[in-house]
C-alpha cells in the first residue's frame, strides 16, 4: 500500500476509463475527478476544503461522487477491479469462499441518520457491513446504526449478490450471524452453506481466525484513509460509497 497519496498513473487509468463514464466531452476530464474523490479518501478533507489548484471544483466533484453511487457506477467499477485483481493473483474471476462481519465505528458531529448504541463495544455509531472474498477484497456493503443486529442485516449485504456470484459456496461468519442469517441463506441461496467460527472463548484480545482474518484485516486497512477513520458521513449511502472507493484505490495501488 503506499505511503503517500499519488495521482492516478496512465497505466492505471487505462484499466479503468472503460467503466466510467467517458464517452461526452466535458471541461473537467473525468480522471481529474477521479483524482479528486481519491484525494479526499486518503486525505480525509471536508469537500469545500478541496483544493482549488489541481482539481475541478467541490461542487462538481460531489455531484459525481453522489451520482455514480446513484447509478451504480462506483458498484460496477470495484467489481470490474475485484475481477482484475483476483486474476493478477492467479484466483478464479469470482469468489467461492466469502466472510461477512461488521466495524463499529463513531460517527462525527452533527451525523444523527441511523445511527445507535453498540452495547457491546459501548460505541455510539455506525457499523460497516461488509463481505469479503479469501484476499479480503470487499464484494458488498451496508452501513447501519450500530444498534442494529448483525445478523438481522446480514441478508441486505448478500442480496446484492445473488446471480453475480455464482461460485459462492461457503459464507465464513461468527455466532451473531447462526440464527437469522443462517435461516435466510439456506432458503434464499441454493448451494451455499453458512459456517460460524469463532476464536476460542477462553482466549483474550485479538485472535485470528481462519479466513475470516482477512476481513479484519480489510478493517484495519481503513484506518489508513482518513476519510475512514470514523464516519464522517451525513447519510449511510455516502458511507458506504466511501468504503467501494477505498477497495477501488487499494486494488489501483497494487497496480504499475
């Protein structure tokens, strides 16, 4: 991963521009904006503080970030690249072996939609809902109040996916996920299998299970973009644009 944030090379940008919407002629090209919401991920600055010399205009920038959420481009875009990255590791295009799990993170001030108590870390937030595949690249999100029960909303991250993944066999989960989970898996997806692992419970601290490490592994990952640190988001959709971005600079960053 590097160290500092880099402007998008022509090799990188080569193996994106065909999913982004490049076809009209604009007056900023859509790798400067590109660039820009990169920017603001790694470097974690409020939009109106995005600078002036370099970059298009907040305004402008926003309206894409909001925009290709809408639409699903930023989705296709990280899928696109999930695809590319499991290949360049020699993997098939998609996943068979999948984990889901949840980061409580605190919310900024004045953030208030759907947000909650996590009781059991004590945390005032969100939760990040992810699913991973075996190298820890995310597939799927939903951000929550952190009140909300990890398995009750476990089948909103999934859902997406059916008819995508189709080589998806197993779904790596902890006990949160055994019951109504479990239950919605075994009626809505033909094939797949539930299995809850957990580390033992006379253990303290952190332990890492098998394959699911990964997941925690992409958690800790977002700690290294600012924009992540907690969730400085007004609304959950933006929240969980920021996290299909990150996967998307993490997957460029590995790249020439």
């Amino acid at each position: 991963m590097q160290s500092q944030y880099k402007r998008l090379s022509d090799s990188q940008w080569e193996v994106i521009k065909d999913f982004l919407p490049e076809q009209r002629k604009r007056k900023h090209s859509v790798r400067e904006i590109l660039d820009a919401i990169f920017w603001c991920l790694r470097v974690g600055n409020q939009w109106r503080n995005l600078p002036q010399d370099g970059f298009p205009k907040w305004q402008l920038v926003y309206y894409y970030f909001r925009s290709w959420k809408a639409n699903g481009t930023v989705e296709k875009l990280n899928w696109q690249l999930n695809k590319l990255e499991r290949k360049r590791q020699q993997k098939e295009e998609t996943p068979s072996l999948m984990s889901i799990d949840t980061q409580t993170v605190k919310v900024a001030p004045f953030v208030k939609e759907q947000t909650g108590v996590d009781g059991n870390k004590k945390i005032n937030g969100r939760k990040r809902h992810v699913i991973t595949d075996s190298l820890g690249l995310v597939w799927g999100v939903v951000v929550h109040g952190a009140n909300c029960h990890d398995g009750a909303l476990a089948q909103q991250v999934v859902a997406p996916l059916r008819g995508y993944l189709h080589r998806m066999e197993t779904i790596l989960a902890d006990a949160a996920y055994e019951k109504v989970f479990m239950s919605w898996v075994s009626e809505n997806l033909l094939g797949v299998e539930v299995q809850v692992s957990s580390k033992p419970p006379a253990t303290d601290g952190f332990v890492p299970v098998k394959w699911r490490w990964v997941t925690e592994r992409a958690f800790g990952i977002f700690n290294f973009f600012r924009r992540l640190d907690k969730d400085h988001e007004k609304t959950p959709q933006s929240a969980e644009s920021w996290v299909l971005w990150h996967n998307c600079q993490l997957i460029l960053s590995r790249m020439p």
